[in-house]
C-alpha cells in the first residue's frame, strides 16, 4: 500500500513530516447516493385561523436521521372547564441505520482480524466507492481506534464530511486527526485551507481564527526540522493581511528553529527588511532602541563642498534650498539603510548559531527514509539511526527538542517497542504526567497485545502508589492475551508485596487449574509451593502442594527436585525423615535412570552430611552402587555385536569416580585402595549437582 501525500524522496530534502496511507486519489468512484439536503429553517408562526391547516412532513437532518413533529398546541378552555392533562409526547424512534451492500462483509473481515491493515483499507475503499455517510463514518471511527496515526485517512474523513455539508462534524474530525498526529504538517495546512475557503475573511473574529490555529500549528509542530512549509505559510498570510511586524515577529521565531530550509527563511527574512519601511517591520520598541543606538555610535558625515553657506545678511541664492531639502532626503534614505544593516546583523549571529545546530543534525535528517506511519518494518539502519539521534538528542539538545523528537520517531517507528519504553524512561524525570500519557497512547492504540510496555506501565503506577490502576492494567491485559506466565507472575508479586497474601495464593491455584495437564501446570506449583514455604512459612502446606503435583507427574524432574530443596531446607534434623521420603519417592518413580543417578548420589551425599544413622548411610551406599552398576552396564552394551571401544569403558582409575566407592566403604569386598577416593568424588561429583533447581525461564520470559 502505497503512501498518500506528498512524494518521500530519499534524504531531507523532503518538504513534509510524514506522509499518509491509503489508496491514491480522493475521488470516488461508483453511482454516488443523493446527498442529504440541509436541514430546513424553523417554520414561522402560523396566523391564528379556524381551519386546521393539513400536517407537513418533518425535515431530514445531516445524519439521516428525521426529527420528530411538533406536539399540537392545545386550544384555550373554557373558563369553566379544567384543561385536560394530556400526557407527554413521545419521540419518534429513530429507524436503525442502512448500509450499502457488502458492508457487512468488509466489516466483519476488519472487526474479525483488528491487526489486519489491508482488511482495514479495503473496507475504507469500500464505503469511500459508495459515497455512503453513515457507513463511512462507522469505518472511520472504528479504523482510527487502532490506527490513530495515518493522516492520509483523517483527510479523507474530513473531506467526505465536507462533500456532505456537514460542516461542524468536519471540523471534529480535523480536531480529532490534530490531537492524534499533532506534528502531520499536511493535516494543519488542510485544515487550515478548509478554514480560510469557508470563514468569511471580513469578519474579525475570522481573522482571529484563522492566526490562533497558525499559532496552534507552529507551537505543536514548529520544531519539526520538516517544518518550513508551514512557516512559509504562516509568513505568506501575515503579508496578506497586511501586517508587516508580525511577519517580523515570525521570522525572529523561525530563525531559530534548526529546519531543513534555514537558509531560504534567511535570505526571505533579509528582502523583507531591504524592501520595507522599517517603522513598518519593527515594532516601536524596537525602532526606538536602534535609533539610540545609531544615535550614541553615530557615522561620521562626508565633507560638505565649500561656498554653498552665503554671506551673513545676504539672501540665499535661489536653487539652493531646494538642495538643502534634498541632503535631508538623502540623510533620512541613509539613516533608513543603516537601521536595515544593523537590524540584519543583530540576526546575523542567530543564524550562524542556527546553521550550527542544523549541521549538527543533518546527517541524522539525511538517514530517515520513512518519517511516516507505516505497519511495514523499518530497515535495521534506520532503526539505528533513529537511536543514535535520540540519545544525541537527549545529550546535547533541549527539552522542548527532545520531545519533538521523540513524536517524530515514534510515528515512524509506531509498532516498535523499545521506542515507546525509552519516551516513557526519559519523561518518567521530567513529568509523570507525560510519562503517563505515552503509556496510554502506546498500550491503547499501537502496542495492545505486547507484554513489556504493560509490565512497564503497571510498574509505573504501582510505583506512583496507584496500585489499583496497575491491578487494571495487568487484569485487562491478561483477558486480551490470555496464557502467558510473566503477566501472571507479575499479578501475583503485586499482590504479595501489598500483602493480599490470599489473592497471591488464589491466583497461582487458578493459573495452575487452568494449566491442568500442560507443563505450566508444574510451574505454577513450584511458585506456589515457594510462596508457602518462604512467605507464608508454611512447609507442609508447601510440600501438600507438590506431592499432589507428582501425583499428576510422577515424572516431572523439577517437581521433585523443588521438593527435595525445600525438604533440605528445614532443620535437617527434624526433617530427615521427610527429606528421605522425597529422595524415595524419586528413586520409585518412572524417572530416566539418568535422573535417578543423580537423586540416589544426592541421598548419599545427604546422609554423609547430615544422616543421624550408618545403617541407613551403607544401605543407601550399596543401592546407589547398583545403580551405577546397571547404569555402566547400559553404557557397555554392545552396538550390532561388537563391544564398546577401550576408551569409552568406565575404568576403576577413572577421575569421574563413579565406578569405584568411597575409602572405607568397598564394593564388592575389593581392595579399597584401587578405588577412588570418596573426598574427590565427594568434591567433584557432589559440587555438579546443585540443589537449586535449573528453570528455563526463557521460555516465559522472553529476551526483548
């Protein structure tokens, strides 16, 4: 889909902000439907008569819609006779509203698929074919909800508003569109064409309006290094109007702005003063500070030709005084040019400030091919280009610059994540209230369905202290894109850290309910079962929990790892016996023999350590060789008859320990000095298996 507007040639050589999407063209195509007659004047009072005079048919009203007739007026009593009361009319319901054919087919394709940008287009195609109103304005207002910043479309809307003189409702959607894409330098000039091709210029207060929009207009998008076209426009009316010191005064204000055509405003700025009066283009403050001025530096005069001053008491000769008149003229036409030249170079200054910081950013200007809305993926060079101006930005420029910047990128790079969170970091140290704004703008419109801004903002607010608003923001989320942990994660910390205990507890039982038969269904165990026993400093309401969890998974590793750490994390001494049950219950369950090495090296590690009995040490010894016995023996099987290779056999010498036994303990009745000792397979062997247990978090939380 092709972007509408102005033509985007590469580099900033392009006059416009952005451009707009949609198909070329604003005619439309296709039998057009009657248009709606204006509404007709309120009738005049009828003379009194004794004949009724017949009913007349109510008139049609912009949107379609047909008012209702007016109640008869009742008739004057007799004196004697109570008026009756007769009961309030009622208003005539509006006929529910009909649409052209095959509306109903594009409109469930968009509403179907709310992210589908070409079923979008199309149904716009669609009711700008059938030049239908109220069709129009359906799609229009629903297309916007979700894609606020395509101005091609808001012109559209405003001008299929006009073609059916509506012209109060243009003017909203021009509104609405300026609020939504403040910096569209297209959309200010149309809507400002609109006002001076329908305001009667001879009235004041059309004047009034026209330069409080220009004023609008350059303070929302002024900034914009794309800007000039709206500057030159706004320079051009002043001139219309006659009033050369507020040309001036637009000029000392452009002057300043870094713009793509800083030299063109210069060079219009200095014929507007050679060819003007200056009392005419400076204001008398102005004028009367440089007039001191040339006054207290003044320029010494050329010397006048001797004989031309006459004798005393002698007349002047004729022809004289009118030369005399002539010097004056020519000292005034001389003052006039010096007044010029200082004026232009108490400028002069500004603009090499400004051609400084225009240099300084024009390169960054020259790598934004895309200064426009598009759903389209932007280019990874310019995506870098618009970090590396960012942070520039950032450092060196201004505030007022910086969140122009911001705007602009964040209209080309609308469907960007990590755009709206870096606005979001750098306006959470300025104001909350910005900050809170670009949260709304990002979660509502451009980023619904995306998990990390949401994080962020409930973040936001919690840390405001409103913790209700970051309760809705998380909730509402979660009932759009159901099923990811991090957002329920992210519900149950808020809870604990407010200390809603029960709702925490609540809402991991139902995620893990909710989850039944799927591998979060552990997941949430395991957090439920932590938050019992670290914050609730319950253990048995903890390990209820994870017992009822293996008996749904007896095979689940982590299940029974996080129970064993949490076992091995009470008093051991109290607690050997539940710890020895959970290393049981492991050895017994359909585990890989691999995972079952690893529990049954553990159990004799924990009874080296910490068991309160030898018998129970030997007997878990000897099972735990028999385990490495069937465990080696399934390694050495031979592969299509032939024996595994000399290297790949587990030798009694070997560093890894496990074909050998611990000193004091022999296997088998050998000789305990051929085995390894137990101090190194008690130091290597024990210190690679951790009693934490490893989670892929990755999977629910994703790296962005």
């Amino acid at each position: 889909m092709a972007a509408e507007g102005p033509e985007a040639p590469d580099g900033p050589d392009r006059g416009g902000t952005e451009g707009a999407l949609g198909e070329s063209g604003d005619g439309a195509t296709g039998a057009p439907a009657p248009e709606l007659p204006p509404p007709a004047p309120n009738p005049p009072a009828e003379e009194p008569s004794d004949a009724a005079a017949p009913p007349q048919a109510p008139p049609p009203s912009c949107n379609g819609a047909t008012a209702a007739p007016p109640p008869p007026e009742p008739q004057d009593p007799p004196p004697a006779v109570e008026p009756p009361q007769e009961p309030p009319p009622v208003p005539a319901e509006e006929p529910p509203p009909t649409y052209p054919m095959d509306f109903e087919r594009f409109w469930l394709a968009a509403q179907s698929n709310p992210h589908d940008f070409t079923a979008w287009t199309e149904l716009l195609q669609f009711v700008e074919q059938e030049n239908h109103l109220l069709a129009a304005r359906k799609a229009f207002d629903a297309f916007f909800s979700h894609y606020p910043y395509c101005y091609g479309y808001w012109k559209k809307y405003a001008d299929m508003e006009r073609r059916f003189e509506c012209a109060r409702e243009t003017e909203e959607v021009f509104e609405r569109g300026l609020q939504s894409i403040p910096l569209s330098m297209d959309l200010w000039i149309h809507y400002i064409s609109y006002l001076q091709s329908t305001l009667d210029m001879n009235l004041p207060e059309s004047i009034q309006k026209i330069r409080g929009v220009f004023e609008a207009a350059v303070a929302a998008a002024g900034m914009d290094f794309r800007s000039d076209k709206l500057w030159e426009l706004y320079v051009e009316w002043e001139r219309e109007q006659g009033d050369l010191r507020a040309v001036t005064g637009i000029y000392d204000r452009v002057l300043s702005m870094p713009t793509q055509l800083y030299n063109h405003h210069w060079e219009k700025f200095k014929e507007h003063v050679l060819h003007n009066p200056p009392k005419d283009i400076l204001s008398p403050e102005e004028l009367l500070w440089v007039q001191s001025k040339l006054a207290t530096d003044p320029v010494p005069k050329p010397p006048e030709p001797e004989g031309t001053d006459a004798p005393p008491g002698e007349d002047v000769p004729p022809g004289v005084e009118g030369k005399g008149a002539a010097a004056a003229s020519a000292q005034e036409d001389l003052d006039q040019e010096k007044i010029r030249e200082l004026v232009i170079s108490m400028r002069q200054q500004i603009y090499a400030q400004n051609e400084a910081e225009v240099s300084k950013r024009w390169n960054f200007e020259d790598g934004i091919k895309r200064p426009y809305f598009h759903v389209k993926p932007l280019e990874r060079a310019q995506l870098r280009n618009w970090r590396d101006y960012l942070d520039y930005e950032m450092a060196a420029g201004s505030h007022e610059r910086t969140i122009v910047l911001f705007e602009r990128c964040v209209i080309a790079c609308a469907l960007y994540e990590e755009f709206w969170i870096k606005y979001t970091k750098y306006l959470e140290n300025h104001t909350v209230t910005g900050a809170r704004s670009v949260f709304q703008r990002a979660c509502g419109y451009h980023l619904p369905r995306k998990p990390n801004i949401h994080l962020l903002w409930a973040a936001f607010e919690e840390k405001q202290g409103n913790v209700e608003e970051a309760r809705r923001i998380l909730r509402c989320f979660e009932e759009a894109v159901p099923g990811l942990a991090m957002v329920r994660l992210r519900r149950v910390s808020l809870e604990r850290r407010h200390g809603q205990l029960e709702r925490a507890e609540a809402l991991l039982t139902e995620a893990m309910e909710a989850n039944a038969g799927l591998p979060l269904a552990s997941f949430y165990a395991v957090k439920l079962a932590r938050q019992a026993c670290k914050v609730q400093q319950n253990l048995g309401k903890a390990r209820r929990v994870l017992v009822e969890a293996l008996e749904k998974e007896p095979d689940n590793a982590r299940l029974h790892a996080n129970l064993l750490e949490m076992e091995f994390g009470a008093d051991v001494r109290q607690n050997e016996g539940n710890t020895m049950r959970c290393f049981e219950r492991a050895l017994r369950s359909p585990l890989p023999d691999e995972a079952k090495l690893i529990f049954s090296q553990r159990r004799v590690e924990f009874l080296e350590d910490f068991g309160s009995s030898i018998h129970s040490l030997l007997t878990a010894y000897d099972e735990h060789q028999k385990i490495l016995k069937q465990h080696a023996a399934r390694k050495r099987a031979p592969e299509n008859g032939s024996e595994e290779p000399e290297d790949k056999r587990l030798r009694p010498d070997d560093g890894s320990g496990l074909g050998g036994g611990p000193v004091g303990f022999p296997s088998g009745g050998g000789d305990t000095t051929s085995s390894p000792s137990y101090s190194y397979w008690y130091q290597h062997g024990y210190g690679s298996y951790s009693y934490q247990s490893p989670w892929n978090y990755n999977q629910y939380y994703p790296q962005t």
